[in-house]
C-alpha cells in the first residue's frame, strides 16, 4: 500500500518531479535534493516499502534489482572508476528521515569513514 503523503511514492508515480537518472517496472533512481557529495543519487522500489528492516524475503528479486540500480547508476553517473558508497539508513538511530527504503549512491569525490 502506498501512504498519500509518501514523498518517495509521488516521485515514483511522477506525481512530483525528480531528475530521474534511471527506471524500470521495480525501481526508480533520481538524484537527492540535498546532495552530501559531488554524486549523490538515490534508489528507491516503485513499491512502498518502509525500510532495509522491512525488505523481507518475500520482496522476492527487489532485492536484486535495487542493488543493480545502484550498481547502474553509479555506471551512468561516471562513479565507477573512481567507486562510490551504497547507503541505507535504517530507522532513527542509522539516520533514516524518508521513511520509503532509498539506497543512497555517493561519490565523485573520497569519502570520509567512519561516518558520523
Ligand atoms: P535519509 O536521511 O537516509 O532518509 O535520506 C533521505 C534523502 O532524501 C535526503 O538525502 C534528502 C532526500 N530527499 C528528501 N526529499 C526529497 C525530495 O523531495 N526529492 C529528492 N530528490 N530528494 C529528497
């Protein structure tokens, strides 16, 4: 089911616009509104699922094709040479403030670690 107010389901439905780098029947992937780096993309299912925590085994290939979205990206966006980082903030204390699971996709510069 998809909350009304899902700001990550209306991208998906473009409902509200996105620079979409990359779609199929599964996923969506745009860039972030807010970028922490000079690439920074996200990947998102089609389908309303809440987090990380909540993809379970009956998501079946989701799995799957939100870990080659991220791998897609990163080709179309140049990163992967230099590589990049895949996210998920998962819940309050990962960070997580968009409560639809995103894959976040950084790079195009050295990234720090540990994160803060
Ligand atoms: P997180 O904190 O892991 O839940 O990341 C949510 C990300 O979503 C954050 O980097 C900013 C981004 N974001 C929030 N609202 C929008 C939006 O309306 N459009 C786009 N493109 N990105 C958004």
């Amino acid at each position: 089911m998809s909350p009304p107010a899902c700001i990550f389901c209306r991208i998906a439905k473009h409902e509200i616009p996105a620079r979409v780098v990359l779609e199929d029947d599964d996923v969506i992937a745009f860039h972030d509104l807010s970028p922490q780096a000079p690439v920074h993309a996200l990947v998102i299912p089609k389908a309303h699922v809440v987090s990380l925590d909540e993809l379970t085994p009956e998501h079946g290939a989701l799995h799957l094709s939100l870990l080659q979205g991220a791998r897609r990206v990163a080709r179309e966006l140049g990163l992967t040479e230099g590589g990049y980082r895949v996210v998920a903030n998962t819940g309050r204390d990962g960070g997580q403030s968009v409560f639809h699971l995103h894959l976040h996709v950084l790079g195009g510069r050295p990234l720090g670690w540990p994160p803060g």
